[in-house]
C-alpha cells in the first residue's frame, strides 16, 4: 500500500439515518477468508447494512457506483456472504456471462478460505450463466447466479436481489426482476455499476440515482465517487478524490496507462462522471444513424481534405474534424480529436501535414492567430481560413440542411454521434443565426462545431473527377 490514499468518503450520497448495522458481521466472515475489507468497503457495508428496531433494513434499495477497477464487486459478496449464512435466499444477476461466472467462483473461494467446507456445509452447482450455492444447514440459504433477460427471474422468490453491471439495467429486465422479492419479510435490492457510457443499454440506473438523491425513492439510499462536471481526467488530484482503492489495489502507473484522448469516456470511467442525455437534441441519434457507413468509404480523386477546428467556450478544449468528397455527390466527415487546449496545437499541426489537406477553418477568438502562426513557422501548406460570425453561420445551417438532404455520411463514430445527438441550438450574430451548444451535463459542442467548419469548406469547394482510397 502508498502512503497516500484515495478518499475513503463519497462525494455524493443519501444515507437514511440509523443506529444499528450487521455490517460487521459481514466483514468478519469476509475477513475470515484471508482478504481484508477496505476502509470504504467497511463503511459502505454498514450503510447498506443498516436496520430499524424491528431487524428491518433500513435501505430497502441501495445503488452505489465506483470507478472501475476499485473492488466494488467486493462489497456485494461481503453482503452475500452474510445473507447465505443467515437463511436468506440470493439472486445475483449481471449483464454479461463472464461476470456472473466470476461472482460465482469468487463466492465459492471466499467461503473455502472463510473455513467453511464444500460438501459439508455447502454445495455448488455449474450451469454456464446459471450457477447455483446452496448452504446445507437447516434453514439455509441459496443464492443463484444468473444472466440477466427480460424473462429471467418470473415466478421465483428471493429476499436478496443484486443488479451488477447496473449501467446496462434495462426496463424490461427491471419489469422481469422487481416482483422477486415482493413475498419476502425484509426484502433488499442492491444495484451497482459505473455511469454509463455512450454504449450502455440501460437506463434504470440513472433514474434510480436521480429518484433517491431528490428524495423521490423511499426507504433507498445511494453513494458515488464521482466528478460532478467534464474535467482534466490525467489530473492525478481527481484520481485520489473519485477512486477509493488508489493506493491500496489501483496505482497511479495503473490509471495513467489506461488514460486514451477520449476525455468524456475517461471521465465516465475513471472520474465517475454522470452524463445526463438531453431529448432535445437538435439532430436526434437516430436521425444521424440513418446516415451512417459500414465501413470507411472510399474518397474522391485526387483527394483534397478540408479540416475544421474549433476552440471550446464552454471548456478549455479544442476540437479536429475533416470533410472529403467520396462518390454519390456527397461529403463524408469525421471527428478526429477533442484534446484540451494546454496540450498545445503540434497535434493538430501533425494532421495539417498531410498532403492532401487543403484548408482548415479555424474558430476560437485569441487561439486561432496563434495556430495560423505556428502554421507559418512549420510551414503548413494546408490553408488556414479564419471565419466571420456570418461563415459559421452558414456552416451550421448548411450542415443541417444538407444532411436531411442525405448529402452527408459518417462511420458511426461514439464521440460523434453522442456530441451530435445531445446539442442544442443557440443563438449568434443578429439575423437569426445558431451555433451549438451541449446538453451534456459538462461537456460542449466543440466537436460538432469542428465537423461543420470542416463541411462548409468542403461543400464550398470544387468538385474534381476520380476515386481512390486513402487513410488519414
């Protein structure tokens, strides 16, 4: 272990009061098999754990989210462990075979090492995405382990219901699940994951977070290590105040290796990031999937690549996107990067390099005469065009006229489509013109802004005869 930590605390939580918890005793039996509770582990268990005078729990339903890699698994086989020592019948559902695979083999180390003997005080059953312990003592309990369906579930009765992987927690599953433990006298639902992504399929989890921490959920609670805005996800600082195991089984070596350009997916993965997707969008997701490629197209000859950069002002980012001509009479762009503006503008420079660039338009007062001039000293030959308020303008509104006139293709690329299928109108200049602007919760539109400067250069442009396949 470091000596330094990270912080044992959430950042944000809702915590029903209480006076009395069997918390301890979950750890004790945890503690038994060699491993030893984490600080915060200890905390959350008591928490969770917690119960009325009458031996109820308190929390009927407890959500807990932590960055990745932290050991938050841990804390549901603390509680399992309890629970099938005490009579109680378990389901644990996950979304992938894989994790309730491991839960599974983890259950059964946990008790082996615990002192507890296969065969005399317990036995197991495996059923691939459908394992099974059972506790042979008089009165035990049970606790299966399942791939979660929209079917799995009905017409069975469990005190304990653990929802892993909770990002991925669909309606219809929550529909198949939340009736299981209707019968039992003190029944527990316990969700955990990390703040879905771009590609996460449910939405459970989000509302159930929302519903508790307004006060809106009864008898619930909630915790999270989390930022609560877009932010640098390389400060290490960050790394201490969101992930709870740093120090004692994650590394900073660890974190800033994992580190990618993707600033929104880092933030969610690492920060603990919670996103709120806007129904507002001015282009909604499917709306721009409907104009999306299988694979990457082939471009026009000779290829002449527009690109466009944008400066944020709603963060201290800057955007790269590019535009080419490719068959069919229509632009195909793509977003290459969002990075944050102190890395410096040599990256950007790399890709103005290429031979087959022609201009960039660039946007962002007090940051675009200083890329044109570091253009100059490393003597770009790709044009550097600095637009009016009325050219940005005419971007936005060309890009969305033409991509409803299905002149405009893409790959389907994640950043992409979540920045472009979460951005609102705002409104520039004096006739009646927009820009974009994010309905992310801390993220901007920065990335949009860089795809139709690029666009615009390139739909302005003249068209020249012949393909050829080129990768930029």
């Amino acid at each position: 272990m470091s000596e330094r930590t990270g912080r044992q605390t959430p950042t944000v939580s809702r915590v029903l009061p209480y006076t009395n918890s069997l918390g301890a005793e979950a750890v004790e039996i945890y503690n038994r098999s060699g491993r030893e509770a984490l600080e915060w582990q200890e905390r959350l268990i008591e928490d969770i754990m917690a119960v009325n005078d009458d031996g109820q729990w308190v929390h009927m339903k407890f959500g807990y989210a932590v960055p990745r890699r932290n050991g938050k698994s841990e804390l549901v086989i603390m509680r399992a462990l309890w629970g099938i020592t005490h009579s109680e019948r378990i389901l644990y559902t996950a979304h992938r075979t894989n994790t309730s695979r491991s839960i599974w083999e983890k259950m059964v180390d946990r008790l082996a090492k615990a002192g507890y003997v296969e065969s005399v005080d317990f036995k197991t059953y495996k059923r691939n995405g459908d394992e099974c312990i059972i506790w042979l003592t008089e009165n035990g309990g049970v606790m299966n382990f399942r791939t979660r369906s929209t079917k799995g579930g009905l017409g069975e009765g469990y005190d304990l219901l653990i929802i892993d992987e909770a990002q991925e927690y669909t309606a219809d599953q929550q529909s198949a699940l939340k009736y299981i433990v209707t019968d039992s006298p003190n029944p527990q639902t316990i969700l955990l994951g990390t703040p879905p992504t771009v590609v996460s399929s449910g939405d459970v989890f989000l509302k159930y977070r929302k519903r508790t921490l307004s006060g809106e959920e009864k008898d619930a609670g909630w915790a999270e290590w989390s930022v609560p805005e877009l932010t640098d996800a390389h400060d290490p600082e960050l790394w201490y105040e969101t992930n709870p195991s740093l120090g004692y089984i994650l590394t900073e070596r660890t974190i800033r290796s994992e580190l990618g350009d993707d600033q929104i997916d880092d933030n969610i993965q690492r920060l603990g990031l919670w996103i709120t997707y806007s129904q507002k969008s001015a282009i909604s997701r499917k709306e721009w999937e409907e104009f999306g490629l299988s694979e990457s197209p082939t471009l026009k000859e000779p290829v002449r690549l527009f690109f466009g950069i944008k400066y944020s002002q709603q963060a201290p980012n800057v955007s790269l996107a590019v535009a080419a001509r490719i068959s069919g009479d229509r632009i195909f762009v793509e977003a290459i990067d969002c990075r944050p503006v102190r890395d410096g503008n040599s990256w950007m420079i790399a890709y103005l390099q290429n031979p087959h660039a022609v201009s960039v338009a660039i946007d962002g007062a007090g940051n675009q005469h200083i890329l044109e001039q570091e253009m100059k000293d490393a003597e770009v030959e790709c044009r550097a065009v600095l637009p009016k308020v009325s050219d940005i303008i005419e971007a936005n509104a060309l890009f969305e006229k033409d991509l409803f006139a299905d002149k405009i293709r893409h790959c389907g690329q994640p950043s992409l489509a979540q920045a472009i299928s979460n951005c609102e109108h705002r409104a520039i200049g004096t006739s009646g013109g927009f820009g974009y602007s994010s309905a992310l919760e801390g993220a901007d539109a920065s990335l949009v802004e860089a795809v139709t400067l690029a666009y615009r250069l390139c739909a302005k442009s003249k068209e020249e005869a012949g393909i050829q396949t080129v990768t930029y």
